[in-house]
C-alpha cells in the first residue's frame, strides 16, 4: 500500500507540473522564496507587466462593457481555442530538474540557455505577428484595438531589450500576419492572444525558477 501511495504521489506531481508549465490551470507568477536576482529583477517585473496587460485585454467583462468598440465583437473570444507558436520547444526545453524524474517517460534536464533562447523566439514571433495585424487597421480611427495591441507589442519589445536573461540574437523578421476578412482576422486574433497569454504564464513562471536558483546548486 506504501508503494502504491508513493507512486500515486508522484505521479500527481507531474500532471500539476505539466499544467503549472503549460500555463492552462493558473494564471499567475510563480512566487519564490527568496528576492529575485539583479538581473533577473527587470525580467520579472516585465514578463508581470505583459501578462497583466493581456488579462485586461482578454478579460470578458472589460469586452461587454465596451459594446460595439470591443476588439472582439461579435464573438465570444472565451470559447475559441488558444493558438500557441507552431515550432515552440519552451515547455518542453523549460521543465523544472526536479520533476525530471517522477515518470517513466524521457525527459531531458532544465536548460537555461535552451529555455531562454525558446522564450526569445516565442516574444519576438509574437511581436512580429501583432505589428503585422495592427498595420491591417485604419490608423486614423485610433481604435481600443491599435491602442491595446501596440501596448502589448511595446511591453515585448521592453521585456526583450531589458532582460538581461534573454539572448540578443533575433530572427529573421518575416510577416506572420496574412489579412483575410476582417472579422475572421479578429477571431483568429483571439486566439493568438490567448496563446501569447498562455506563454506568457510560462514565462513568469521560468523567471521564478531561474530567480530562485535551486537548479544550480
């Protein structure tokens, strides 16, 4: 009975930390114990104001009481799926050591430059998508949604500049963006926010870990 009980915990630890990482089941930092290190202090702070930018963007009520003018309308943005970056290794590359072993499954071991390197990507194919969709709307109207969606791009390009963390090297800019009908566009839009959100939970969550530092010792 002991053994089983063991492995029924182990196992539960493993789905929580799936879900943790995925950031599906909670959508705030990860706390840690000790203060944050000087260079990952920027980080934190950044990656916080990005998720809570995105939450004030996605958050249903903000949208009803906008009426016609909310970026959304016309839809309910709750209930499309999210849509994360095709090619991310970030969960995968990012998952915590001490978790590495509580499952038959291969794993491989935390990586700080991997993950970093992941999270790069995964900020700068967002930017890149979000300037592509702006530039499709009137600029004239100087609508809620330029407004929200160019301060989500400047708070990624802020958190890419001055984390100290993460690696200066960029991608090729290439257009992530190709404008269909409006409306569709703005369906397909909820979706890539909620996955940057996703990421972006991920994200905090990463800057906790290294911020603590357990896995160097």
């Amino acid at each position: 009975m002991l053994t089983l009980s063991l492995s029924m915990s182990s196992t539960a630890v493993c789905l929580v930390t799936v879900a943790l990482l995925c950031g599906g089941a909670l959508a705030t930092p990860l706390g840690t114990s000790a203060p944050p290190a000087p260079d990952a202090a920027l980080c934190t702070t950044h990656a916080r104001s990005l998720l809570f930018e995105l939450r004030s963007v996605l958050d249903p009520a903000l949208e009803e009481r906008s009426g016609s003018g909310a970026l959304f309308h016309g839809f309910n943005c709750t209930e499309l799926r999210a849509e994360l970056r095709p090619d991310s290794q970030t969960v995968a590359v990012c998952q915590p050591d001490q978790y590495v072993t509580c499952s038959d499954e291969n794993s491989s071991s935390f990586s700080e430059p991997e993950c970093l390197e992941n999270i790069r990507g995964d900020l700068q194919y967002y930017e890149l998508m979000l300037r592509d969709y702006v530039k499709t709307l009137d600029q004239k109207l100087k609508s809620r949604s330029i407004t929200a969606l160019t301060s989500i791009t400047k708070l990624m390009q802020r958190l890419q500049k001055e984390c100290p963390l993460l690696p200066k090297t960029k991608e090729p800019q290439t257009t992530t963006w190709v404008a269909t009908d409006p409306f569709y566009d703005r369906m397909d839009l909820c979706k890539w926010l909620k996955g940057l959100h996703i990421r972006t939970v991920t994200i905090n969550r990463v800057f906790g870990y290294i911020s603590a530092g357990e896995y160097k010792k």
